[in-house]
C-alpha cells in the first residue's frame, strides 16, 4: 500500500477509517507496510495504529529521513508516536498532510491550519519516554550469569529480548517470556536480578527498571483478581494498592509472575489482555487514570511445568524417519506452547507469550559454582569476604548435597547447616580484608589472604 492512498478520500473513504476504529476500539492493533514517496528514505516502513488510554495513536515503526516541504509530514517520520482523542481528528490530520503523487502532478488535499496550542497538544509529550538506546547485550549477559549459574543458553535469549525491549520507544505490547523448569534452577532469581544488571547501563537513576514479584501461589482463588486490579467499591480492600501500582509510578518494571500455574482462571484472563495490548482495568482509578499501561514493563512467567519433547519412536531398516511419522515442529517454542496446552493451559494464553524458554537441570560444574557463591554469600552476613576455598569443602558439600528434584536451595541449605555457626564464632577484623576458607571439611580454617 501506498502511503499516500492513505490521505486520498477518493482510495480511502472515512468508512474505512470508521471501519479501523471499531477495530482499534476492540483492541486490535494495526500494522501497515507502506510505500513511502520518492523523497523519502527508506522507502518502505511500517505504520502502526493503535487505541489505548483513551487516545488514538500512530506511528511510522522507522525514522524516515524527508526532503520535501511538508511540515506536518516531517513531524510524523521522526517516528515519534501522535496522540488523537478522537478517530476524526487522526483523519484530519492524515487528510491534512499535502504529498505529491509518483508524478508530482497531484493538487494538494485542502488542509485547515490548527492552532499552535491545539498542534502541541496532538504531539507526544509523554514525561515516561525515554530516548531509544540499545543495551549491551554481551555486558548484560555477563552481568546476568555472574548471579544465576549454569543457565547460559537460556539467560543469553532472555538478554536479547530484554535488550530490544529496553530500546522500543513506542511498544505496542509488553515482552513476556515463560520460563519453564524444575523448581531451584534459577527462574525467579533470573528476574530478581534482570532489573539490577540493566539498571547498570542506564545512567539515569530516574529512569531505572523496577522489579516487581507476584506470587501467583496466593491468586488461586477467582476473586483474588483484586489484588492485581484492586477492590471494587464497597468491598473490602478499595482504595489499598494493588500489586501492579508501582507501573503507575514507573512505567519500566520488570515484573515476576512466579509459578503462573497456579493461578486461578480469573487472573489469567486479566493477564491476557496485559500479554495482548499490554493494559490492565482497575477498578479504582489511580492518578486519575483507570487503565493501567504496562507496554513498557518487561513479563517473566515462571513455572514448574516439565517441558519435554516429544520423543519419537525408533525406526528399524533403513529408513532414517518413518514414512508415517508425524514431524515435530523446527519451534521450539511451538513444541512447548503445545506441551502446556496438553497440561491443562488454555492455547489462548499459551499462544500469547513472546517465548517460551526452558531452564535445563544444573550439571556438576554449575552446582560447584552454586555452591562457591553460597559460601561467599553467607560468610558477607558475618563481615567475611571469602577470596579462596580449599577444594577439600568443595567437593565435601558437593557429595552431601542431593539437588536431584530441589535444585539450588540444597546448596544454600547445607552451606547454612554447615558455616553459620563457624562464621558467627569468628569477628571479621575489618570488612575490606580477604579470607581463605581452608582445612579440613569438618574442620574449617579461615586465614587472612595475605597471611
């Protein structure tokens, strides 16, 4: 489609944008590939059109570099969103913009001036926008698996789309990614620590990530949809803060949705509109706002589900696959949305999700690394900074601990069971020194590093 078919009455009849706004009223978003005139460059971008907070929005999806003289086209391809109260008033100001046709012999649309007031008033003046910046995405992942260990597959496509979300300036939709997998592999401690690590790179304190968790293990019941859109009038708990207030705030959360399975049917319904169009209807208005824009956040699913594929039967002969063997989808992601379909998940919800990523069981190298951290860990609650360990502890923590089922939380808990009281015993002389953790296992030896 041509761009300019869009500003011509005669190819685009107002029926076709009342048609759009009956479409964009249901919350349906709209992307058109368009040709743009000789005097743009590129010559061919998206133009999206969207409804949501009560404006009609629109945007070209690429900066487009203009030589012609038209200033109200100009405005639009420095890809900034324009805001429209009403769909009349996007129409007239699509039906405004004079561009001449392939030949350069078209009249120009008549066209009314609008005052400045009413011009500044229809462009984007949102104080939540932030310019677009790009991540570095190998910083991050190094800053990411620095903290959740033995995930690195799974971690480096979570970065990717954390990265290319933190640079959108003009989403139609929030990110949301599932992460499926044996519980204590580092799931919820992925989104715990996503915010910290981006929040690295991002000079700005007031424009930090926040993070936000929910615990969908206390929204097993239909009516504890309240606590993500608060209380109705005349019911316990209006007018108190609901879970998702803090995006009212700051519209840049990354926000933990932990063991979304158990969630009641209610809840996920609420959650498929913020997966859709990235909205939530409050029951309570907040700063005077009853849609809750979530299309900045970024959404970490979490679940427990065990997420396999599907396994084919052996072939005998020559044959390197049966003639009547069904083929299992090239996605893996398709492979998973169908394995949660057949636990019980409803395919509207599955089908939403940007991704769907697995979190494979931790081998021995990641558990090692687990448990040095967890050393480390527990000796700073006591002052200690622990700069060695003797592999002797290592490898007797290592034969104690069985993660077969719990993952993670078995090292923390023997590292507790095991240091504790010997770290309580001993006064740390001067939090900037570093200690050796040496010795035997049951007999542990803490040394100053440059003794």
């Amino acid at each position: 489609m041509k761009f300019t078919e869009i500003l011509d009455p005669q190819r685009t009849p107002d029926a076709e944008f009342a048609y759009l706004e009956s479409e964009l009223q249901r919350g349906t978003a709209k992307l058109f590939s368009v040709e743009l005139p000789d005097s743009c460059e590129p010559d061919h971008t998206g133009f999206a059109v969207c409804y949501a907070c009560g404006m009609y929005r629109m945007r070209f999806t690429d900066e487009i570099r203009y030589s012609g003289a038209d200033a109200q086209f100009r405005a639009l391809c420095t890809g900034e969103e324009k805001r429209f109260p009403t769909i009349e008033e996007m129409m007239e100001y699509l039906r405004g913009i004079r561009l001449a046709d392939e030949d350069g012999e078209s009249e120009p649309l008549p066209r009314r001036e609008m005052p400045e007031t009413e011009r500044e008033a229809l462009t984007l003046s949102d104080p939540a926008r932030r310019s677009v910046r790009m991540l570095d995405p190998e910083r991050l992942l190094r800053d990411v698996t620095a903290v959740v260990r033995g995930q690195d597959s799974a971690v480096s496509a979570v970065v990717r789309y954390a990265c290319a979300a933190a640079a959108k300036s003009c989403p139609l939709r929030p990110c949301s990614i599932l992460i499926a997998g044996e519980t204590g592999q580092g799931k919820t401690l992925l989104g715990k620590t996503l915010a910290q690590a981006m929040n690295c790179q991002i000079t700005d304190r007031a424009k930090h990530y926040g993070t936000i968790t929910v615990q969908c293990n206390e929204l097993t019941e239909n009516h504890d949809v309240s606590r993500l859109t608060g209380a109705s009038p005349n019911y316990v708990g209006y007018g108190d803060e609901n879970l998702l207030s803090p995006v009212a705030e700051n519209p840049y959360q990354v926000i933990v949705f932990d063991e979304i399975e158990k969630a009641a049917p209610r809840v996920l319904d609420v959650l498929m509109g913020v997966l859709d169009c990235g909205e939530i209807m409050l029951s309570k208005p907040i700063d005077g706002r009853s849609v809750l824009d979530m299309r900045h956040c970024f959404l970490l699913f979490t679940t427990n589900v065990k997420l396999e594929r599907a396994q084919q039967k052996p072939v005998i002969g020559f044959c390197s696959t049966a003639p009547d063997a069904k083929q299992e989808p090239a996605d893996l992601s398709t492979v998973y949305r169908n394995a949660l379909v057949a636990r019980g998940m409803r395919r509207e919800i599955a089908a939403r999700f940007t991704d769907i990523i697995r979190f494979e069981k931790l081998n021995e190298q990641s558990l090692i690394d687990i448990i040095l951290q967890a050393i480390q860990s527990c000796a700073s609650e006591y002052g200690f900074r622990i700069g060695y360990v003797c592999p002797e502890i290592v490898q007797a923590l290592y034969d104690q601990i069985d993660a077969d089922g719990f993952g993670a939380r078995m090292v923390n808990r023997a590292v507790s069971g095991r240091f504790d009281l010997y770290f309580a015993s001993h006064e740390a002389a001067g939090s900037g020194l570093r200690w050796n953790l040496s010795g035997a296992p049951e007999a542990p030896v803490l040394q100053k590093a440059d003794e």
